[in-house]
C-alpha cells in the first residue's frame, strides 16, 4: 500500500495537518532524520531528504504516535486506519 509518490507524501501531509500535530521541513543533522517535539507536538523531518526518505521518517513517526482522530475527516480516517493495518502485516 505505500507508495514512494509526491502524490502519498501529499495525502500523508494532509493527515498529519487535521491532527494535532505540525508538521515542519527543516534541515537538521538529526541521526534518525527527524525530531519530534512531544510537548509541543512538531515533528521536523530533513528537508534534504528525497521524497522516499520523507515518506519512510512519516511513516516512523506515525508507527510510534497515537494520533487524536476526533478531528480527522472521514477519508483520512480510513487511510490512517490502513496505514494502521499495513504496520501490523509488516
């Protein structure tokens, strides 16, 4: 189900924006090529990264977050819950 497009990078971006969550592209020497602010809930991704390495660090953050969906729509509401599902096959 992932694929390494702009186009699901995009429909990952808009995920995170109807959390609660901010999603900022900055350059960074992070090791793990993203940083998560928990009290502040920012993550900040490598902006240098390709388009497959954006949508893997995404992926990551969002395998060890517990997202509020109270606030999603129902389209990204099933994508999420896919994404979920996809996490558990791997």
């Amino acid at each position: 189900m992932v694929k390494y497009t702009h186009q699901f990078l995009v429909k990952l971006e808009d995920l995170i924006a109807e959390s609660d969550y901010h999603l900022r592209y900055e350059k960074g020497s992070f090791k793990s090529g993203y940083c998560l602010l928990r009290d502040q809930k920012i993550m900040i991704v490598n902006k240098f990264f390709t388009t497959e390495g954006k949508i893997n660090v995404i992926l990551e953050i969002l395998r060890n977050l517990t997202l509020d969906t109270t606030r999603f729509s129902e389209k990204n509401l099933k994508f999420y819950e896919e994404l979920l599902q996809e996490e558990v096959k791997l």
